[in-house]
C-alpha cells in the first residue's frame, strides 16, 4: 500500500512540475475564446461587444456578394440591418481550424444558422475565415470573411395513402 502511495505522489509531484502554477491560457486558447465572443455577441444581438473584438479599420468580405465593407463602422450597421427580423436565432460552429505566426493568426471554421426572418423558417450553412493581430495583448480581427449557402427547406412528407377498405 505504501509503495502505491509513493508512485501516486511521485505522479501528482511531475505533472505538477509538467504545469507550472499560473501558467495562463495558450494563445491559441485566447483566439478560441474571442471567436466564442463575438458569436454569443451575434446570437445576443450585442454588437457594442462584437465591435470589441474588431480593430476600427477590419475589412469585412460579406457572404451576401455585396461589396467589401471597410471599417467597424459601416460593419456595424450591416449587421443591425441584415438581422433585424431575425428571431429564434441558432448559430453553430464546428471544425475550428487555428493556426498562429507571431502576433497573427488566422482562423477558419464550419457554422450552421437557422431561424426566423419575417415568418419564414430559414437556414444557411457556411465557412467564414478570420484573421487576427495581437495588439497591446489582445487578438482583435482584422479581416472577416464568409462565404454562405442557403439550406433549401425540407419538402414536408405527406401523410402515407391509407389502403383502401
């Protein structure tokens, strides 16, 4: 019995010493968390918040082939505008891709959307790719780009003929 007390402290002393005390998030971690932010800001309609995590000057590609949009504050309206009947909103991301170079990174990723506009069901799949500079230690993106198709709804099922009696 002692002998597996002596392995289990020897095991807690090296990965402890594998992690030193305080050691912070990755800054992989710190780009995760800011794409986390600025998709519950969208989901929540928060754009105040979502205008944080943007540089003033971000180029904007939008996934309507509509033009470019240059800056935080033309971006910002777009999507006011864009979602303003938008109600029962679900947005998922999946297969996160993050890859950094000094104080630039760039993120790609797979999303999912569906909700309400007017009083019609609608959904959209698509990517969207993200780059991002480290300034005065935060990631802000600098360059947003998407790119979208529409889901065709499901034709409903019609109920199965009834044999005839």
């Amino acid at each position: 019995m002692k002998r597996f007390a002596g392995i289990g402290l020897l095991l807690l002393l090296v990965i402890s010493l594998a992690a030193p005390l305080g050691a912070g998030p990755t800054e992989e971690e710190k780009i995760e968390a800011v794409i986390a932010a600025v998709i519950e800001a969208y989901r929540k309609g928060d754009y105040t918040t979502m205008g944080r995590y943007y540089a003033p000057e971000v180029s904007v590609v939008p996934s309507d082939y509509n033009p470019p949009l240059i800056g935080w504050a033309n971006v910002e309206p777009r999507y006011r505008q864009a979602y303003a009947n938008v109600s029962g909103m679900e947005l998922l991301r999946e297969n996160t891709r993050i890859v950094r170079q000094g104080k630039i990174a760039w993120a790609a990723y797979q999303w999912r959307f569906a909700g309400i506009m007017g009083n019609q069901a609608f959904s959209a799949q698509g990517h969207t790719t993200l780059i991002l500079e480290k300034r005065k230690g935060d990631w802000v993106i600098v360059h947003n780009h998407t790119s979208a198709l529409p889901v065709p709804p499901t034709p409903a099922r019609s109920a199965p003929e009834k044999p005839p009696s």
